[in-house]
C-alpha cells in the first residue's frame, strides 16, 4: 500500500478587534452555508437573516470549529476540486470570536443582501420539472425499499440537455437512485403513460416488468424496447450532480420519452410515508460536443477488489481495487462511494512516467455526504496508468455508525443485498472523455 503525506503552511490566525455580522460573518454564511439551510434543502434550520444566524450561533461555532460544518468530506491538503465548501482557518476563527462576542450585528446598512434561490433546486430555475404521476408509498416496517420507477414526459421539440438534478422529497430515505432515459421513435406505436408507474425492483429479470410498466413498443416489431441512454439520473446522500460548460457533456432528449429509475433505494423507515421526488431537467443550446463517459471501480464494475468484501465483527479492514487505463482520457469529476461502516478512502494513479497522480482522498468516510467531486481543470491519465483504490472499514463498537451492536459479519453480497443501508459496498465511480490536447487548461469551475 502506499501512504502519502501532504503538508500546507498553518494559516496565521489573525483577527479584527470587532468582528461583526455586516462586515465578517454574513458574507461567509452567505457564500457556505445558506446554499444549503434555506427551505426545501438539505439543512436543518435556515440561515438567510441576522436573526436566524443569532438563533443557531452556538451550533454554528461548535459544528465550524469541529470542521463537522461545512460538510467537506474529501482532504484539501490532498486534492483541490471546483467550489470546495472549506472554510479557512481564519474564517472559523471570525465565527468563533462573533459568537464569544455576543453576536454584535454591526452596521445594518452596509451588511450584504442574502443570496435569492430558487426554490425546488439547488442551481435555479430548470427548464422542465417532471413529477410522479402518484407519490411512492414507503411502508414504515423497518426493511430497505427496492422499486422501479417511471417518470414519463412529452415535449413540443426534441432538446439537448445539460444535466439532471434528483430532488428527493424523503431526503433522510432516499439511499440511490439509478435512472436511465428511454427514446421513443415517433414513427412506431407505443403507449408509455399507461402500465404501472412503481413496481418492485426486478432484480436481473426486467422482461415482465417492462411489459407490466408499459415501456415497451406496443406494434409487435423488433426490439420491443427503445434504446436506453444509462446512469442520466443519479443521486446519492448530499449528491448534487457536476455541471459542466456547454462544450464538455450533455445528450439529446427526445420528445416522446420517460426517465426510467431502474433502481431507487429506500433505507429502512419505522413509519409509513409518501415520497414526491421530482426530477429537474435543464437544457442546453446546442449538441454535444464533448461527450462525458462514466464508469466504476469495485462492486459492480470493471475491477476486482482484493481480498473479497468481508468485514468480520470487531475487525478494521482496508480493501483494494485497481484498473490500468487503455488509452489517454481526461478524468472530469469522482465519486468515492461505502456505506455505514466506512472509515477511509483513498485513490490515486500511477502513470508509465512521473509523479503519483492524486484523485481523492477522505480521512474520516461520511455516509451522509457522497459527493461527485469536479476537479478545477481535468485531470489527464496517460495511457498504461494504473488508477488504485483503497478502501478502510470499520466494523468495530467504536464506530459509532456501525448498524449492528455487537457487531455482526458484513458483506458485499449480491444484487440488491449489497445495496442495502446495512451491507457494505466500495466503488470509486469517475466521468472522463478521451484526452485531447489542451484539456488541461480547460476550467471546470462554475
């Protein structure tokens, strides 16, 4: 295994006699954490007055100087990515000091404006909202939830579409979601409004319940099915999807057509309840130009992991996966990927030539934040690089998110099983597009 240690010059912390809400603090809130505490998304209060920051300021201290808030999982001293939501050691200190110094507001007039969000979506107003024809009961009996989604749509026109944002309406069930777009040719017969909108998850036999959703074409000629553009919809705990220029990514969206959530995972409720998660879709302009590929590592991808997915009771474990690249590609964003019992991560590639290529690295494994990670500019894997993997689990007391007390046996398993909250997967899952020169001076930044 190979360790590396990255060292950065300690920030010297100095700091203003006065600190205030108008001058120091609002702009940090504002910039950090309002994306996220404002109605409708991930935080648990909202953080867009002086009132609401004075309300929460002693959560707010605690959970900045803990570095619990923002939440960051991957290292910085390791690898930089696009809009890092890390704050510096003087920014932690300004809060700290504000708050000690009962939260003085300072001069009013001369704060900053709160930032205006739209709501429903973390990037703004999107071009199409898809909704459930009728929302997912999820039964209150303590088990995962495997289902098959449908999600149809007409339009006026055949578009070109960016990317693809998941809200989810049960943010604290909702595991994953897999979901891929099927096309339907205007010139065949096919009636994808009628069968069943929700169906249990088929496992590896589809052929029925496609026919019982009503995905297939309906005139009795070959294929029954449309053609299929996979992994378009995507979302993970604290996920949001990596939003490109207008020349890297994006695919054509047809106007007869649905998304199709081939899987959407419910973790385990002690409640009944109804989901309405909804889908935004926002167009771009014009045809790709750079296509964007994805593909994972580990469980259920191209590499084996070594040794076998395991993890005794009271044991800590690493893992390890590997794939040597077979031609020049541009590695774009990354998405490390454990479930409950996860405690390190690591990946890096070695090229033919030079130095160690870092990717991502995570210190302390988060289950509530699965970030795709978008690198400032893309990240060139020269052709014979061998890109490795690690992972670290935990399956001991001591992991305070260990689902079993005492600690049983977890595993990978199969199908569904490796997929549920309570067994263990490791992936590390990329999108790139073959190399081209001067893709390294491409920014990727938003």
């Amino acid at each position: 295994m190979f360790f590396f240690c990255s060292y950065e010059k300690k920030e010297e912390l100095v700091l203003p006699n006065s600190v205030t809400w108008s001058e120091h603090i609002a702009p940090i809130v504002f910039k950090t954490c309002t994306p996220c505490h404002r109605p409708g998304e991930a935080g648990t209060f909202d953080l867009l007055t002086y009132n609401d920051a004075v309300r929460n300021a002693n959560k707010i201290k605690f959970t900045t100087q803990t570095k619990f808030m923002p939440p960051w999982p991957a290292d910085p001293s390791y690898v930089h990515f696009a809009d890092e939501r890390v704050l510096s050691e003087t920014e932690i200190g300004l809060i700290k000091k504000w708050v000690e110094d009962k939260m003085p507001r300072g001069d009013s007039t001369k704060e900053p404006v709160a930032p205006t969000f739209y709501v429903g979506s973390f990037f703004g107003k999107p071009d199409l909202v898809i909704k459930l024809p009728k929302p997912v009961e999820i039964k209150g009996n303590g088990t995962d939830a495997f289902l098959m989604v449908k999600f149809p749509f007409e339009l006026e026109k055949d578009e070109y579409v960016q990317y693809i944002e998941f809200v989810p309406n049960q943010r604290k069930l909702v595991h994953h979601v897999n979901g891929h777009l099927l096309s339907y040719d205007s010139q065949r017969q096919f009636n994808y409004s009628a069968g069943e909108t929700i169906l249990p998850d088929a496992l590896n036999n589809f052929k029925d319940a496609y026919t019982k959703m009503g995905l297939t074409y309906t005139d009795n000629k070959k294929p029954e099915l449309p053609p299929l553009l996979p992994n378009v919809v995507y979302y993970l705990p604290g996920y949001t999807p990596p939003v490109y220029n207008e020349d890297i990514g994006g695919f054509k969206l047809p106007k007869n057509g649905l998304f199709f959530l081939k899987n959407i995972h419910y973790g385990p409720s002690n409640k009944d309840c109804l989901d309405s998660s909804y889908i935004n879709v926002f167009f771009r302009k014009s045809p790709p130009k750079r296509p964007v590929y994805e593909t994972q590592m580990g469980t259920f991808g191209i590499s084996k992991i070594e040794p076998e997915l395991i993890i005794e009771p009271n044991e800590i474990k690493t893992f390890h996966t590997q794939v040597t690249i077979q031609t020049d590609i541009s590695i774009l964003s990354v998405n490390p990927h454990m479930h409950l019992i996860g405690k390190s991560f690591v990946a890096y590639a070695l090229p033919p030539q030079g130095d160690t290529i870092k990717l991502v690295r995570i210190n302390k494994w988060d289950f509530r934040w699965q970030y795709y990670y978008t690198y400032n500019i893309p990240v060139k894997i020269p052709k014979g690089s061998v890109i490795h993997v690690y992972g670290t689990y935990d399956n001991t007391d001591k992991n305070p998110f260990n689902p079993f007390h005492p600690p049983r046996k977890i595993i990978q398993g199969e199908g569904n099983e490796s997929m549920q909250t309570t067994e263990e997967m490791f992936q590390f899952i990329f999108t790139y597009m073959p190399y081209k020169n001067g893709d390294e001076k491409i920014s990727l930044k938003q």
